[in-house]
C-alpha cells in the first residue's frame, strides 16, 4: 500500500512540473509582457526598463531557474500590474469561485446520481428516455450557450434574477445553475452506465437467486460496484472547483478565479497566471489521488494489488 | 412420492422471439435430474423462468408448482422466499457469480438472515460450519476474505455454501462445472453428491457434458431449440437414445471400449430462434426426418413406463438404432 502510494505522489509531483514548465514556456512564447501592460505607445526606454525591472532581459532557461528557485522558497512572484504578490491576488479571489463550485458540485451530485440510478433501474421507461434526452443536451451545450439562454429567460425575459455581478446571493443563482446543469448530465451519464454495467454482472443474479429483496439487491450489491466508475468522473469535479468556472465567470461578470485568469493571460501577467495554473495543477493532482485513495477503500482487490505491489 | 417442482408448459420469449416453447418437467423429491442440450437450448432459461430470474422484458407464461403452489408471477415477496429457502441456485462461473466488493461473511451471512430464524453469533457460527461443509479450511478466518482471494474452485464451493444456506430442496446447479479444470470438476461434483445424500436435496444438474450427468444424476431430460425432446432414466438413456437428436448426442460421444470407431457429428447447426422450421425444429438436421416432419411439431409422448420422447418417428428410430447395432 505504501509504495501504491508513493508511486502515485512521485507521478503527481511530476505532473506539477510538467504542467507549470508548459505554461511558463507558452507564456513566454506568446508576447511581451511590457508590451501588453504599458501599451504600444510606451517610449522604448520605459518598455526596456520594465523589461529589465522583471528579468525578462535574461535568456528563457535563466528565467525558468529563477522562477523554480523562487518557488522552492515558497514565493510565487508579484503582479506585473500592480506589484502585488500573485499568490495574494489569486487567494483573495478563492471564496467567490468556491461560492459557485460548490454548490453546483453539490447540486451535481444530488441532480446528476440519483437521475442516473433511477434511469439505469427503468432502463428504457418514459422517464429513462427523457432523463437521457436532458443528459445529451446538458452534455453537447456549450456552458457560455447555457449562460445566455438562461441570461435571455431569467433575467432579460422574465427579470426575475439579475444577469452579472456579485452584488447579492441572487446574482450567484444564474452561475451555479448553469454550472450544475451541465455537470449533473455528465453525471446522470456516467452513473446510469455504471449502475447498468453493475446490473448485468452475474453476482446480481446471485442476489437475486438466494432471495434478497430487489430494493436490496440495488443498494448493497449494485450501488456499491458502481461507486467504482462513479468516483472517477466525481474525482476530476472536485478538481474544476478552482478553476472550473472561468467561461461562467466571464459571462456573469463574477470576480472569480476564472475571471482574474482571463485578465491575466491577456495582460500576460506572468507571476499571476502561474501562480493560477500552479494551484489548478495542484487541485486536479490531489483530486486524483484523493480518487486512487477511494478506489482502494471501495475495491478490495485494488487494495491487495496495492498490498503485494 | 409427491411432486416437488411441476413445470407445464413453460414458455419464453425474448422481445418477440420465442426461445422457450413448452417445457414440461415434473421432479421428486430427492431426484436428481440432468437436463443436456446444446448452448441456447433453452437449459437455463427453464429455470431462471421458473424462479423469476429472467429480465423484465422477457415474456414467461405456463405453470410453475413448487409443492403444488404456483409461483410463476408470484408476488416479489413470496418469490424472495422460495429464492434460496427452497429453491437455490448456483451458477457457471464462479469468479463472477460472487459480488467482489463484500466479504464472503456478508454474502453469506446474507443468506443465512433471509432464510433462517438466526441471532447474532449463531449466523456467524452457521456461516463456518457451512464453509467447513464445503470443504474450505480455516474457515473462521476466511469468511473476512473477499472472493478474489479464493480460487475457482473454491468460489464455486462457497456458492454452494450459499446455496445451502437457505436449506433448500432443490438445488439448481447451471453448468457448475464448465469454467473448472477437470480435477477442480470431479471434486466439485463429488462435493455435490455427497451432500445431496446427505441433506437429501433433489437437484438439477444442468450442462452440456454428458458424462458428467450420467454420472450423478437419476434422470435426463435432453433439450433442443426450447422444447424437452427425450426423457429417460440416465441409463437408459446412454445405453438406448430414442430421439435422432439424442442419438447424435451420444453417438459423437468417444467409446472407452470396443473398437475404434470414427465419431458421428450431427449435421448442420441449431437453428435460429427467430426462424423456427415448422413442425419438428430438429428435422432439417435428421437422417430420419420425412414429409410429417415438417408438419407439426411432436409433442413429449410417453413410450415406456418412466420414458418419453418427442419424435412421430420414436417407434422406427428406435428400430433403426437397433438396425445400427447389430452391424
């Protein structure tokens, strides 16, 4: 078990590394930095001074050691635009994405699981069909189509909710439900295949044969098996709670982490955008191995291999 | 002796396609039948039909009495209880008929709560002795395994730990064997009849391995496309086939005596449910088979005492196989 997990932290360190050198090199690629935050009008001497101010004078691989160097002491660089530390910027714009993702994660979950069990247990039934039906276009939608339509109906038609901004919990209903419609139909998806696959194995026939009641039969035979698929797709959902709203964020104007990205990359504010990619990388490599965690507990012969490995 | 189990006119249909088309067995207590036929003969579908084991989209009709009682569309709850309590089950492959996330305690604890009037540490204690039963040792420690810590051969046995869980009066073995190398088989199989003996449970060997139905059972019953086409006392059975169907089964069988001879393979396949012949369903493959054939399909008649078949040609195959021996 120790070395199954050892193995998984060392792959995910890697993963961070891959992650922020690809970023840092693609940034550095794209556009100049002084260019972008003074403007094309600047004189060539202030642009040459801003240039030399944040070392971006030095030869690339110069500037990738200083960077993991400056990380190694746990210091993630200040903003271009405001001289701030990113690190700062980035933490301060946390509690108003998580305003969003979790409730929409929740609501996912409480949406998406049980639409999913119901469709798999009537497979074929009215409600399976148009649960499907809902899954399909929830899936193929564009979240920013979704916004609109829903900015077009509530807010615009009906004027029942307001279509931007952060000003009261209203404004947060528009955002979390375009965010839950979308991931709770991946859900239903997923969780309906997985409770069907379940459904077809011989030992819920075994079940059956010796006489456990059906509803039993559905909660402690198949329910557990399909936890197995299930906590997968669930696993990367808890990865998107940082960054995961970022075309939401755009449309409702919602001062988020999403948004703050947006406005970096397009300032090519270095320091703030790593830092965000930095975090996402992060958030998404401990979903993943809380998920290989989960795989141990709910599959024991996950946990034997794990053992003998 | 009183019935046990009596089907009539069992009768299956998958979307349309029929793929059980009357079956008819009448069983005793204590009885061990052999039911043989090829894949998709309908072995299974009997007696998954009977227990109300069949996907909702498949159409049963007919009769099913357990002790005189109906239970074909019986309600849920009285069919939980004859599932296991009276009627259990074990199927073909092992490794995949045992859940892989619960410990063999719960799966058999499980049974042993449904079935039986046990408290506490009398489950745990019963579950033990069942595994001791079957033969697996250090039991006490191995109800904590889960079953891909078991082999296959054991797996099967902790099925029929569960099986018998329920004290059932009839065991339904599918094929119990087929997945298990040949000396796991004979354990298996060996395991079976002494507890049939002991406990005297009828059973229901179902398999495609002639051998091993002479071997343990009483009667055999051969199935063909849905339909039951001959049913004899084992040996009788094996020694003189009436069906052409049987006939072929046991002609491609290899002698262990006597001279060598090439073995005779039935001709052509078994056709496809959705496009019955009419009449009999094995005449397209019958060197016997002649105009009436293709009329009417036969009905099970009884030729003997404790025998019957299922051809208008019954007297005259019998005579041609007679023909054949004296060769």
């Amino acid at each position: 078990m120790g070395r199954y997990f050892a193995i998984r932290i060392g792959r995910a360190a890697l993963t961070i590394v891959l992650v922020v050198t690809f970023a840092f090199v693609v940034l550095r690629l794209s556009g100049d930095p002084a260019l972008m935050i003074l403007g094309p009008e600047a004189p060539p001497e202030v642009l040459a001074a801003f240039r030399k101010a944040w070392g971006l004078d030095d030869p690339i691989w110069a500037q990738y050691f200083d960077y993991f160097g400056a990380i190694a002491k746990g210091e993630l660089g200040r903003s271009m635009r405001d001289g701030r530390p990113a690190i700062e910027l980035v933490l301060e714009r946390i509690p108003a994405t998580l305003a969003l993702t979790l409730p929409a994660f929740a609501f996912k979950v409480a949406l998406g699981i049980p639409a999913g069990i119901y469709a798999a247990l009537h497979r074929g039934s009215g409600i399976d069909r148009a649960v499907m039906m809902t899954a399909v276009a929830g899936f193929t939608v564009p979240s920013f189509v979704l916004a609109l339509v829903l900015v077009l109906v509530f807010a615009v038609q009906l004027g029942w909710l307001p279509s931007g901004g952060q000003d009261s919990w209203r404004h947060a209903i528009l955002p979390i439900a375009t965010l839950s419609l979308g991931g709770a139909a991946v859900l239903a998806r997923f969780t309906r295949s997985a409770m069907l696959e379940v459904l077809g194995q011989p030992y819920i026939r075994t079940a059956s044969a010796k006489g456990v009641p059906w509803r039993k039969v559905v909660t402690s035979h198949a329910l557990p098996n399909a936890a197995i698929p299930t906590v997968t797709i669930l696993g990367f959902m808890v990865g998107t709670l940082i960054a995961g709203a970022v075309v939401v964020e755009s449309v409702f104007a919602w001062p988020g982490v999403g948004r703050l990205l947006v406005v970096a990359v397009a300032n090519r504010d270095l320091a703030v955008v790593q830092c965000i990619l930095l975090l996402v990388a992060m958030t998404m490599v401990t979903s993943n191995l809380i998920v290989d965690f989960l795989y141990g507990f709910l599959d024991p012969r996950l946990r034997t291999k794990g053992a003998h490995a | 002796m009183p019935q046990l189990v009596s089907i009539e006119d069992l009768r299956v249909a998958f979307n349309g396609v029929p793929v059980l088309r009357g079956v008819d067995i009448a069983l005793q207590k204590g009885e061990a039948l052999g039911l043989v036929g090829e894949s998709g003969s309908g072995k299974s579908v009997t007696w998954l039909a009977a227990l109300g084991l069949l996907p909702r989209h498949a159409r049963v009709s007919g009769s099913v009495r357990l002790e005189g009682r109906e239970i074909l569309g019986a309600p849920a709850a009285e069919l939980d209880h004859v599932r296991g309590g009276r009627v259990a089950m074990i199927f073909q492959d092992p490794a995949s008929a045992l859940n892989p996330v619960l410990t063999i305690r719960r799966q058999l604890c499980e049974a042993l709560a449904l079935h039986r009037d046990l408290q506490g540490n009398a489950v745990k204690a019963e579950a033990r002795r069942l595994l001791d039963l079957v033969g697996i040792p250090d039991a006490a420690r191995r109800l904590e395994a889960y079953p891909h810590e078991f082999s296959g051969g054991q797996v099967q046995r902790i099925m029929i730990a569960m099986a018998l869980a329920g004290n059932p009066d009839l065991l339904i073995a599918d094929e119990p064997t087929t997945a298990l190398d040949a000396t796991i088989q004979a354990q298996i199989l060996e395991l079976l009849s002494t507890i049939r003996s002991e406990l005297n449970m009828a059973m229901v060997l179902i398999s495609h391995d002639l051998g091993v139905v002479a071997e343990n059972c009483d009667r055999v019953a051969v199935m063909y496309a849905g339909r039951i086409v001959e049913e004899a006392p084992s040996n009788q059975l094996f020694a003189d086939p009436v069906h052409p169907y049987a006939q072929g089964l046991i002609g491609a069988l290899p002698p262990l005596d006597g001279p060598r001879r090439r073995l005779t393979a039935i001709p052509g396949t078994v056709p496809d449910p959705a496009h019955m012949p009419g009449g009999c369903a094995f005449a397209p493959r019958c060197a016997l088979a002649s105009d009436p054939c293709g009329l009417a399909a036969p009905s099970l008649a009884p030729i003997a005492d404790d025998r019957s078949v299922a051809c208008i040609r019954a007297e005259s195959s019998r005579r041609a196989l007679l023909g054949i021996a004296a060769e």
